[in-house]
C-alpha cells in the first residue's frame, strides 16, 4: 500500500495503525477492576518523558488494520465495552469506529490527552491533560473523568486548573506517575484529604502484572 493511500485511510478512519488489542481488566480510574477489550491506536506528538507506553509513538511501526475486523474481535468477549487508548487514538476520525463498535452493542471509552479534536461517539471519555499539548475544543465539558498524571508536586497546579474547566459531574483523579510513585503518592493522598472532590487513581494493572 502507497503511504498516501494509508494516511487517506487513517484520516477516513477506514483503517488504524494498531499497536496491540487484548482483552483485560481496567487498570486505572473510575471503571477500575472492571473487564473491558482494549484497543491501542498508533501514533503520539505529545511526548511525555515518562510515557510507559512509547512504543506506540510512531504509526508507522504498526500495521493499518480494518476496523472492522477490530470490531468483529471486540464483539466476541462477554464484557461488551471496549476501551480506546494509545498513543493518542484522537490522532485518527474515531467515528467510524465507534459506529461499528455501537451497532454491536458495545460500550465505548476513550482515554484521551485531549490534545486533538474529538471524534466518535463515546459513552464514557477519560481526559488526561499534558502539558506540552494542552487539550483543544471542548473536551472538557465532554470529559467525564479528568485523570490527571502527577510526576512532581507542581503538577498539583495543572490538575487545579483542568479541574476548573470539567463539568460538575466530571469525576476527578489524580494518579501518581509510576516511576515515581512512591514519592508521589502521600503528596496525592494528602492533597486528596484536603481536597475530597479528588480521588486516587492508581495503575492497578502493574499491580495485578496483567495487560
């Protein structure tokens, strides 16, 4: 395939570079410990230095899959959610794929920086901020859950901020950043004891050592 005839692809959301799809538990935020189908979307510009998931950076190290068939492996699994994440999934027209995921009765997540417009029709979207990339549009008001990642103290200011910018309804997490959690986690829990809007998300999953 010619690589303008792939972007083409992408951008029509026809086909996704996919890094990985597996079937698991949710390991972070409101919908942890609960079983869901991920999918992983290749490509990502944000750049954050502690990304555990850099592998998926480059899109052009993944194959262009069909989303159809993504779909078609999703509907096989008893949990009927799938979860989109990345890289930065925003980087390709979600719409058609959540179309097909909906007219198989599944529910749809994103995880999301934000830093790219929103596309696809979502039951639940989980919007985590970057600060090199901030988000665009009004993502903030769709958000449902504002997870915030918290590497060093001062990234206490940049949760306040977003937090400001959510619904009323929008749940707040902060999650420590995991090379750096165990000096990061009593600054979150006490920043969550004077703050009790917040709560801690922690990676539940590098716990459990599961996807």
């Amino acid at each position: 395939m010619k690589k303008q005839e792939q972007n083409d692809q992408f951008e029509q959301g026809i086909k996704v570079p996919l890094v990985e799809e597996f079937y698991t538990l949710q390991g972070e935020g409101f919908h942890t410990g609960h079983a869901a189908y991920f999918i992983r979307i290749g490509g990502c510009d944000v750049g954050c230095s502690w990304c555990d998931t850099k592998f998926s950076w480059n899109p052009e190290l993944h194959p262009p899959v069909a989303i159809r068939d993504i779909a078609d492996r999703a509907a096989l699994y008893p949990a009927a959610a799938v979860v989109v994440t990345g890289g930065e999934p925003l980087m390709v027209d979600m719409g058609p794929l959540t179309s097909l995921l909906k007219e198989r009765g599944i529910e749809t997540y994103l995880e999301t920086s934000g830093a790219y417009p929103l596309t696809g029709t979502w039951d639940w979207i989980c919007l985590s901020p970057k600060q090199n990339m901030p988000p665009v549009g009004d993502i903030h008001q769709q958000a449902h859950e504002l997870k915030v990642i918290i590497a060093r103290e001062q990234d206490l200011e940049w949760a306040v901020e977003h937090s400001g910018l959510v619904s009323e309804a929008c749940k707040l997490y902060l999650q420590p950043e995991w090379s750096n959690r165990e000096k990061m986690l009593p600054v979150c829990i006490d920043f969550a004891k004077e703050n009790p809007s917040w709560g801690i998300s922690l990676q539940a999953h590098k716990y459990m050592r599961i996807p």
